[in-house]
C-alpha cells in the first residue's frame, strides 16, 4: 500500500517522495490513492488562504497565487491534458486525427487561448471567495480526483495504450469499489457538514463528470490521460465557481 501511496504522489504532483519501482504490484492500488493527492492540494490552498490573509495581502495577490498554486503543486499534468484536449476538440478533424493532436508534443493556439481563459476565469472566482468558501473549494481537490479515478477504472478507453489504459489495467478490479466508497463517504460528509453547499459542490462535478463522459465518447470514442487532465481541471473550476455563485445568489 506504501508503494501505490507513493506512485500516486509521484505521477500526480510534484511533492518529494521516495523512489520506488512502478511495477504492477505498486500500481495495483495507486488510484485509490489519487483523492489524497487532493487533500494534501486543498490543504494547501486552504492553508495558503489563511496565511495571506494573516499577511494582510491584497485580494488580487492572493487570488493570483491561489490560482496558480495547484498548477505548482501537480507539476501541470492535469491543465497539460486540457491544453491537449482544446486543442484536439478546437480542430473538428475525424476520431483519429484528433487522437494524433492529443499526443502532439507542439501547441496549438486553441491550447493558448483556453488556458488563458481558464486561469482568468480562476482568477476572477478567486477573488469573491471568503473564508467560508475556501473550505469547500479545498475540498473540492479530493472530490475531482475521487471522480477522475472513477472515469479512469470505468470508461470506455480511446485508445488500448498510453497512461489510462495502462492505469485501467494495472488496478485491480475492486479499485472501482474503493472509489465508489470514498464517494459515498464524501458525499455523506459535505451533506452532513452543510446540506446547501455540500449539494451545491456535489452537483456541480457531477455536471462535469456526466459532460466528460458525453463529450469523449462523441467527440473521441473514450478518455484517454489528456482528456482525464481537461475533466480534472474543468472540474476544479466548476466547483470553484459554484461555490462563489452560491454564495452570492444565497448568501450560504
């Protein structure tokens, strides 16, 4: 179990971990574990919020460290993957062609002009969130990572190589139980610590995870890694929008 720990840790962000072969052994279980990369991401942000709040910094400097401060700590695999994937979506080209875009090293302008939207979006949500908000949107990293997992040991595969597909059959085929039950359990946690914005949150990546199912079953015929990273970071800001939104129309 150490060993898939630190797997998980080591492919999905760039904290400091131990060496250790990637065998299957290892992998069998790494994705259980993907939702705890999450939390040591939520707790980061959560905890950064604090501490430039303590530092009195202006609202548009945190904003803007909050903003990239996930990218930082996942090392920029999950917006390397929406990067890719406008990119291919943007180009109207057949299934194949598509696929042969998403493992185009080069970069196109849709990738540019996208990611830009995207971390203006960040940005601006960023700067309406309090310290209530925070918490939930902290959460929010375990929440897409426990959904992302899910995709990745349930749907239908674009291609039968590359990481999904490597991930899908290293795991054994009880991860999928594992995960559903870290959904179960933290879905009952935000329901019960706060039943209008734990829906709110709840609703929000759900929306997102049943449009990325849709959306690479048509336009792709499956996930693959790239299209995982484009769920995981739309996810992200869905969360964080609704959680500002909410706020605003409700007052919660």
């Amino acid at each position: 179990m150490l060993k898939s720990i630190i797997v998980a840790f080591s492919m999905y962000s760039k904290i400091p971990m131990p060496q250790v072969e990637w065998s299957e052994k290892s992998m069998r279980y790494y994705m259980c574990f993907f939702p705890a990369v999450g939390a040591v991401i939520g707790l980061c942000v959560v905890g950064g919020y604090f501490l430039m709040e303590k530092l009195k910094m202006s609202q548009s400097a945190a904003a803007a460290i909050l903003t990239a401060l996930p990218v930082l700590l996942n090392g920029g695999i999950h917006m390397d993957g929406f990067m890719d994937t406008m990119d291919a979506k943007s180009s109207y080209k057949p299934v194949e062609e598509k696929l042969k875009i998403l493992k185009d090293p080069h970069t196109g302008a849709f990738a540019v002009i996208y990611a830009i939207v995207y971390f203006l979006l960040c940005f601006a949500f960023f700067c309406e969130v309090g310290a209530k908000q925070i918490v939930w949107i902290g959460a929010g990293y375990i929440y897409s990572r426990i959904l992302s997992g899910l995709s990745v040991v349930t749907f239908r595969k674009a291609k039968k190589d590359g990481m999904v597909a490597a991930s899908a059959d290293a795991a054994q085929k009880n991860v999928k139980w594992i995960l559903a039950a870290e959904l179960f359990v933290y879905g009952a946690a935000v329901l019960c610590i706060d039943p209008p914005m734990g829906a709110v949150c709840l609703l929000a990546g759900m929306a997102v995870f049943v449009h990325y199912r849709r959306m690479s079953y048509r336009v792709f015929s499956g996930i693959t890694g790239d299209l995982a990273g484009y769920f995981l970071q739309l996810c992200e800001l869905a969360i964080l929008a609704a959680v500002v939104l909410a706020q605003k129309v409700t007052g919660m």
